[in-house]
C-alpha cells in the first residue's frame, strides 16, 4: 500500500485561500458573528456626538447629554446598553443612596435634569408623608429629617426634631420661661430659620427707641412675664420728668400704667 504524504506548502497554501471564503460563510449565520460584523462596521465611539446619540432610541436629555461615553457603555460595549433608570443607578452605578427603599421607577418623580428637581405634579411630602415642607424644610436633605435607615413615618412635632434648638436658646431662655413647643406660634414656617421670629408683644417693641433690644435687656429674669425699666430709666432724670405728676411712682409697673405703648 502506498501512503501520500502531502507537502507542508500546499497545506498553508490551502489554508490560506480557504480562510476569507470561511469568515464570509461564518458571517452570514449566527447571532455571534452577526454582532462581530455590526461592531466592526459601527461609527467608532470618538466620533459619536450627543446629536448623533439623539437619533437611537435612548435621546440624551438633561444631565445624560453632560457625560461621556464610558459612564454609560462600561468598557466601551456599546450592544445591550440598559435604558431602564434602575439597571444604570443601581444595578451598575450604584448610586442610588437609598438603595431602591424608595422604589425603581426614577421617573415616577425625577427627571434627567437633576435628581434634586423632584416635579411637584408627581410626588407630594404633604399628600404622601402627610407633612407640607415650607420655609428652610423646603432646602433640606431627605436625611437632615429621616436619618440613613429609611423612610419610616416620623413626628411632625416641632420638639421631635429642634427640642435640643429649643432647650439651648439662651436669649430668651425658652425652656425657662416656658415658651411653647410649638416653634411655629412665632418663627412660623420662614425661609430665614430662626431669625425673624414674631409673636404679640403688649408693648411696642417694633419701632421707636425699643425697636431691636435684646430680649434680656427689659426682661431679667426667666420670668418673661416679669419686666424691669429701670436698668435703662435712670431714677433722677425720671423724677425731674415727672416733678408734677400726680401719683408717680419710681417701679416698673407704674411706668408700664402710664406707659403702655411706650410713648411720653
């Protein structure tokens, strides 16, 4: 029996005139190398602008259209790119702070624009948490009021949150005077926080030479109900203003009788 042994060259020779003809034929079937030709065809990356992007079915909106490529496509793959909000802030970004406790749907409340600028139409504090936010609660992180461990209800009651505001006032000393709980009978819900706080005074403090005295300065003690004019009132220029007053007295109480708004 005779064995041929074929030559090394016309092997490598075959080899080579029959590889291209394999690709094409290989080329033609098979998800695999469907997406190798699709790759090898498509636009290089650098060359791909947000306009561009603006035509596929994912247009770039908002703080999208502000990053680059590989923040989205990780590793530059660009087949299979999620669109769905939680697969990318979750899933492969992972940053989601509340770490889905709040939900999947992004756009039930956010928009692409920032994830501060919540639309009101879409979710309410007051109609979903039952407490309306005004004022300096407008301008707080979730956090500042629910911690990092959820979203479970909390009080509404001013002393829930600001008792420790409360218990260090030191002028007015609220604790010791008893003032009310309730910080909105005078600070309301102001955008200013604590300054500006408004209450019914008797006395005019609002204007004129009393206008922006120091609490402490009439009232000495914790007492609030308790007034002194006598520390500002010296006695003997107030005696000579009043040498032909009848019934004058030099006391606190007698100055506020004939006094009461303050005026001469």
């Amino acid at each position: 029996m005779i064995y041929l042994r074929p030559k090394p060259g016309l092997i490598v020779l075959l080899a080579g005139a029959l590889f291209p003809l394999l690709l094409v034929l290989g080329a033609q079937k098979g998800t695999g190398q469907e997406k190798a030709v699709r790759a090898a065809t498509a636009k290089p990356a650098q060359e791909w602008t947000a306009k561009s992007h603006d035509k596929t079915n994912f247009p770039l909106i908002g703080k999208h259209r502000t990053l680059t490529c590989r923040e989205c496509h990780v590793n530059n793959v660009f087949e299979g790119t999620p669109t769905d909000c939680e697969v990318c802030h979750w899933q492969r970004r992972q940053d989601d702070r509340y770490g889905l406790r709040l939900g999947t749907r992004c756009s039930d409340c956010h928009n692409p624009m920032s994830w501060k600028k919540v639309d009101p139409a879409k979710w309410s504090h007051e109609a979903e948490a039952g407490f309306r936010l005004e004022g300096v609660h407008r301008t707080l992180d979730c956090e500042a009021c629910h911690g990092s461990g959820g979203f479970a209800p909390r009080p509404t009651a001013c002393a829930a949150c600001h008792l420790n505001d409360y218990n260090g006032t030191a002028d007015p000393d609220h604790r010791a005077a008893g003032f009310p709980l309730d910080c909105t009978e005078c600070h309301g819900n102001s955008a200013n926080g604590w300054t500006g706080a408004s209450f019914i005074h008797d006395f005019p403090i609002q204007s004129g030479k009393h206008a922006g005295l120091a609490c402490s300065e009439c009232h000495r003690t914790s007492d609030f109900r308790s007034f002194s004019c006598l520390e500002c009132h010296e006695q003997t220029a107030t005696n000579d203003k009043h040498s032909r007053t009848t019934g004058y007295a030099y006391s606190s109480p007698a100055c506020y009788a004939c006094h009461p708004k303050g005026a001469h």
